[in-house]
C-alpha cells in the first residue's frame, strides 16, 4: 500500500510517537521511511530513527509548503507529522494542502 513514508521532524517538539507509528508503517508495508527535518534538528531524529534511515531538511519558513513539496518531488506516498496540542496548526494546513494521504500521530496523551 506504501512505498515511501517521510516522517516530518520538528526539532523544538520532537515527534517521538510518531517515529514509533512511522517504524512499525515502514515494517509492515516494506517501506522506505526517511525524514524530513525542519529547520535544524537533523543530528537528534538520525539518533532517533537510526543510522540507516535519509534525514533532509527544509527551511522553517512556509514549512507546509517546503515540506509538501519535498514529498512530492521525491514521490513519498504518505507524509506523517505529530501534533503536539490541539492549537498545532501544522497538521491541519498539511492535511488541507496535501495531494498525498497525511496521517497525524497525537505525541501528547489527552490529559483528563
């Protein structure tokens, strides 16, 4: 079903449900997972995800559109992006934007 999943890396809120979701949708399809980092942060996720995954990144300005756009210039057929809080607006522009399934990956369990 996926060839190709590109993990977005927010280094001021690292994803790491998301890297745990993005892992086991790699294994279960025989993907390629890679990552794309925004701004700088390209050292923590390699530490993350493990030496034999690519890390890229994109400029932190107009992310939705520099990431969009890197999955689509290299043919990744799901983008995943963890939201942090309910006002993280990133994965609601990413979802309206995208010509490529999004899945969002809550990082932060619902405080009740």
């Amino acid at each position: 079903m996926f060839q190709r999943v590109l993990l977005a890396w927010d280094p001021r809120k690292p994803p790491r449900r998301s890297v745990d979701v993005a892992a086991a949708l790699a294994d279960t399809y025989d993907a390629e997972l890679a990552v794309c980092c925004i701004g700088d942060g390209t050292v923590e996720a390699q530490a993350a995800v493990g030496p034999d995954v690519s890390i890229a990144t994109v400029p932190s300005s107009h992310v939705e559109r520099e990431l969009l756009r890197y999955a689509h210039d290299h043919g990744f057929d799901l983008l995943i992006v963890g939201r942090a809080h309910d006002s993280d607006q990133l994965p609601q522009r990413l979802i309206e934007w995208a010509s490529l399934p999004v899945l969002v990956v809550v990082e932060e369990e619902p405080r009740q």
